[in-house]
C-alpha cells in the first residue's frame, strides 16, 4: 500500500506519516517546506515540491502511483486569511483542485482531506455536529468549504472516487517520544504561546476577551491531542479501502476548556507563572467551540487516548523546551 501525504512535514502531517510508518506502509511526502521541515519526515522520502507546480507534482503521483493520498499542505492562520484572502483561495482551493485532476488522470481514488471547524463559522447549536450549516466567518473556513463542495461533487459524478474530509477543532500537543511536533516561526495558538511565555521567548501572554459569554468569560475551544487526530486519519483511510462511503467527520473529544483554564494548566506542568495580561478579543473568534463527535466515534471506531489536556500540554511542553 502507498500513500501519497502532501503536507507530510508540517505538524499534523508529520504526526500522520509517523503512525503511517508504523503501520509499515510506504510514504511518499509532497511538501514545499514553507511552514515545514525535513528532519519531521520520520518514515518515507520527501519531494520537496510545491502543489502549484503541477508538473512536478505529476511526476511525483505517476512515478509513485499511490493507492491514497492524504492532503495537509495548506496555509492556516485565520488572520492571515483575512488579510490575503487571495493566497487562501490560491493555496488551499486551486492547488487542491490541481491535485485532484492529476489523481483523475492517474486513477487514483481515495482522498483524506484535512478541514476545520473554521467550516462552521459560529455555530448556533453546541457540540456542533456535521449537519450543522457552513457559515464561515474567515476566508480560510471559505477556501476547505470550497475544497469540501468539489469533493462532494467529484465523487457524485464518478462512482469509485472516495474522500473523508476531518474537521479538525483545536490541535495541540506533540509526539510522546518528542520526536516532532509544532515548529512554526510564528505561532499563533494559545497552547504554544503559553509555552514561549513559560520559556521566557514570548515577554507575556495576552488573553483575547474576557468579556464573552462563558462562565470564565474567555473562549472554549476542544483540544485535542496530535496523535489522536492522526489515529483518525489511518481509520478513514481504512474505512474507504474497505468499502465505507464518501463522508466527513469532526475531530474533537465533545469538551471544551476556557481560555483560563488552558493558561492555568499551562502554569501548572511548567511550573513557571508566567505574565498573563487581558485584552481585547480578537476579530472572528466564536465563543465556544466543542465538536459533537459521536459520528467519528460510531463509524470509524475512533477511541481516542489522550483526551487530558494535562497530557496535552505536557508533551507540547516537552517539545518546546526541546525546541529551544
Ligand atoms: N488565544 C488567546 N491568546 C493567544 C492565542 C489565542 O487568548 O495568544 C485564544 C483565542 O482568542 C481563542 C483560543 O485562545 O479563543 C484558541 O485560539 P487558537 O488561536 O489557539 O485557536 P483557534 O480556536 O483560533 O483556531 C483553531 C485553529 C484554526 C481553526 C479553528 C477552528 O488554529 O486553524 O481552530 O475554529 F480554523
């Protein structure tokens, strides 16, 4: 069996092709190394190549010819979305798009797609489930929402095309051995900037709203640990290979911590009580965020091990510290 991971030394890809490899299959890596790294590449070659550069990617999808391919590459920052909403749909839409049509001529037909729950924009009803309606507030949700529309229209057209799209909630954490784990040069996630705070790297860590509906009055989101989110990815791709139909799936345990509670765990495992100072919120950011995640559960057979934001946060630290 031969998967094809784009993405594969960014974070939750690298997460991904270290369970893949584990499971002795053979991997092949299509990364452009803009937010990735080599070294995250734990199994498998890696082609460094861009998803717009679409003869090279041909090359690489006919040479290698893959049973699957798993796509992470994408830019993620919903700020940054706002700001360059042109760069969202280029990379995140058309390149996928560029993809798809080389596995149409290569008669490849199984796809895991990486979503969000940025899909949902904020969501009436919570946990939010995967009938919810897609009303995004940020042109990243937009640009995966359009990648998840082409899907759901490829595999009504073609009957053997298959896909699962993930919509992953907040992913925090790193890899128990600490072998890999987040490395962007700006981090924009509470769980790695409370770390950098920890480390000293980041002078103190603003708390965005205080003044939301929540008991605490910070924002819930779901955490959820790397390797569990890359587990759900090996059982999608199980699931298609033995007969499961086109779907999409949440990727979140159904809880949700504040803001707070995060910073106060942080200061707990590190030890270090770090400055924390409040702030404004920050623009599109929904209250609460808890995956209904019985659907993932039910039909994948998805039983997550690290649902403990203490663990979470323990083995980010790990890393961090490692990272320094
Ligand atoms: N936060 C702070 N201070 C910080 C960073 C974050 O208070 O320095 C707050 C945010 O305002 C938010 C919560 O911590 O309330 C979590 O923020 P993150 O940036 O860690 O994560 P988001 O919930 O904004 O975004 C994540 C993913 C996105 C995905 C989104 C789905 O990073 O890719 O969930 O809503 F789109």
């Amino acid at each position: 069996m031969r998967i094809l991971v784009t993405g594969g030394a960014g974070y939750i890809g690298s997460h991904v092709v270290k369970l893949l490899g584990a499971k002795n299959l053979e991997i092949l890596t299509y990364d452009n190394l803009s937010t990735g790294n080599h070294w995250a590449v734990l199994n498998g070659q890696l082609i460094v190549g861009d998803l717009a550069d679409k003869d090279t990617l041909k090359k690489t999808v006919f040479d290698f010819k893959p049973d699957a391919v798993m796509h992470f590459a994408a830019s993620i920052v919903v700020s940054e979305s706002v700001r360059k909403p042109l760069k969202y749909y280029r990379n995140n839409t058309a390149n996928t798009l560029n993809l798809l049509e080389i596995m149409k001529e290569c008669n490849i037909k199984t796809f895991i797609f990486s979503s969000t729950a940025a899909v949902y924009g904020i969501p009436v009803n919570m946990p939010v489930d995967e009938d919810a309606p897609m009303m995004p507030i940020n042109p990243y949700g937009t640009s995966k929402i359009m990648t998840e529309l082409i899907l759901k229209d490829i595999a009504s057209a073609t009957n053997d095309f298959k896909y699962a799209s993930l919509r992953y909630f907040n992913v925090a954490g790193a890899d128990k051995d600490c072998r890999i784990g987040q490395a962007y040069k700006e981090s924009t996630h509470l769980i790695t900037r409370a770390l950098k705070t920890a480390k000293g790297e980041m002078q103190k860590l603003q708390i965005y709203g205080t003044d939301y509906s929540t008991p605490d009055g910070t924002c819930i989101r779901d955490y959820i640990h790397v390797d569990d989110l890359a587990d759900a990815h090996l059982l999608a791709l199980q699931y298609l290979l033995e007969g499961g139909k086109s779907d999409v799936f949440n990727c979140g345990y159904g809880h949700g911590y504040s803001v707070r509670e995060v910073i106060d765990m942080a200061k707990k495992v590190t030890g270090i009580n770090f400055k924390v100072e409040e702030a404004k919120q920050r623009e599109g950011d929904p209250p609460v965020l808890i995956a209904k995640s019985s659907k993932i559960k039910k039909i994948l057979n998805w039983n997550p091990e690290h649902d403990d934001l203490e663990y979470i946060i323990k083995t980010a630290w790990e890393w961090e510290k490692k990272l320094s």
